[in-house]
C-alpha cells in the first residue's frame, strides 16, 4: 500500500476534497457484493461505487433502467458490509428521484438508512437540481453525473461521446457549476472529449471522476466486472483489462468438472 493510502483510516467526502486540494488522484470502483467489496476495500481503492451498473452486470439487463431501489439497497447493503475504508456511494436507480423532491429525499433517506451507505449520486443536472438540494439539506452527501448518463439512454438513442458539440458543452460546464454551487461533493463525467473534461476539472473544486473523460481529472472510475475482464463483448476505447477472469474462471470450472467426472475430486484428504 502506498503512504498516500496508508495516511487515510476511513475515507470521507472531506478527504475527497484534500485529495483535489493535493493533485492526488482519486481511485474509484464499482462493487456490488459483500465479497468483490471486501477485496476491493482491503486493495487500497478510495471510492467504491454501487453503480445501477448491477442492472447489467448482475441481473443481466441490457440497460440500467430496471433495477428497483430495494435491489440497490440490497446489493449496497452487502458491500457496505465487506467494506472498512472506503468512501461507499450508491445510484439512485431510475424512477426513484425524477418525480418530485420529496420523492427524491425519500430514496436517498431509504439508501442511507437501510444499506448504511455514506452518499448517493444521481444523473443529471439542471433539471434535477431542486431534488438534489433537498436531498443536500437533509444532511446527505451527493455525488453528480454528467455526460452520458445511461438512465437517458432512450432518450439519447446511442451510447456514443457526449457533449461534442458546442451547446451540449457548455451546459455540461453550467450544470457542472451548478452541482458545485449547490454542494455536490464530486461530480462523475462519462464519456465526454478529454479536453472538455479538464477544462471542468480545472473551473470547479469538488473532485471529477471520469470514466471515459481523458486524465486530466481528478480520478477515474470503471465497473469492476469489465476490468476485471469478465465480459469480452464490452470493449469501449476507455476500458483497460487488468485481469481476463472470464478465461481464468471458465479454465477453473473446466478442471473442476473434469476432476469431478473422472472421481479425482475430492480425494482422500478431502474427506471426513
Ligand atoms: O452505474 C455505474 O456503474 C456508473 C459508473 C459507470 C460511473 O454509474
């Protein structure tokens, strides 16, 4: 473990701002067990975000849109289990914050009260900004998300980089300022050109997380499942593959069947 990680014993949105402050960067996974988030937490990792990414990696939906709040409070309940140090974030998953503020205020209350999670984070900006102030007010520690927020996806039609153009760029850069001022503690940028991503991490001071968003940011973020290399078919530009698990765990089960079959497992110091 390096001395910068060894210097925090739990980390909080305040140390997220000292960690900016410092230009150290920020290291933020997805997790969304009790097992992957204890490996991940003891590995030194800062942030670990319970992404409504489960709604694909888990439950097997082709977008995020299904996954309800009681299966988010499920599944961030587990992590927050397996977890000593690191900062927990959890999704509002879809339909549970665009309504109404006190709708809003109410999914976030039940993530922080039933999963003991430590912030929430919600996509989008303008349009949202009333529900992420009440839910603020309440004490609760948000975390924004910009560019391409996959509960828009129908909307967009098209995973594709977002805010190329000029008018999505600068409001990108406005509600980015927006989220600051209402007292976002860090703000997630998908997939958005590189240089419209640091131009944001240098306007603001909360922390940026980019996945897809270049590395002039302040950390970055990926899904714990795709760079650990569990699925081939996803292979955006951004997505670095640390591990090919999906070949190492498919060699594991091979053997094991073939032991299995051929009565070689279990032998006899394997038995009682
Ligand atoms: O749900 C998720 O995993 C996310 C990340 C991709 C940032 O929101």
């Amino acid at each position: 473990m390096s001395k910068a990680i060894e210097n925090y014993t739990r980390i909080t949105t305040l140390t997220l701002s000292e960690m900016k402050a410092k230009g150290e960067k920020i290291a933020m996974l997805t997790a969304y067990d009790y097992t992957m988030a204890g490996i991940v937490d003891k590995a030194g990792i800062d942030v670990i975000l319970v992404g409504d990414s489960a709604s694909n990696v888990m439950a097997g939906h082709e977008t995020t849109l299904p996954i309800t709040l009681d299966q988010m409070i499920y599944h961030a309940a587990s992590v927050v289990r397996g977890v000593e140090r690191a900062l927990v974030v959890v999704d509002l998953p879809f339909g549970t914050y665009q309504a109404d503020s006190k709708e809003a205020l109410r999914s976030a209350i039940r993530i922080m009260k039933e999963a003991g999670a430590h912030a929430v984070k919600l996509e989008g900006g303008s349009q949202i900004q009333d529900y992420i102030e009440r839910i603020l007010q309440a004490g609760i520690p948000v975390m924004g998300h910009l560019g391409l927020t996959p509960q828009s996806i129908y909307k967009f039609g098209t995973y594709t980089v977002r805010a190329k153009e000029e008018a999505e760029a600068e409001q990108l850069i406005h509600d980015a300022q927006m989220l600051e001022k209402a007292g976002c503690f860090g703000i997630v940028l998908e997939k958005i050109p590189a240089k419209l991503a640091e131009k944001v991490a240098q306007m603001v001071n909360i922390p940026i997380i980019g996945i897809g968003a270049g590395a002039q940011v302040d950390g970055q973020v990926l899904v714990l499942n795709d760079m650990l290399g569990m699925n081939k078919e996803f292979s955006p530009r951004f997505l670095r593959r640390y591990l090919n698990l999906d070949e190492e765990i498919s060699k594991a089960v091979k053997s094991y069947t073939t032991d299995v079959k051929k009565q070689d497992f279990p032998n006899h110091k394997e038995q009682y």
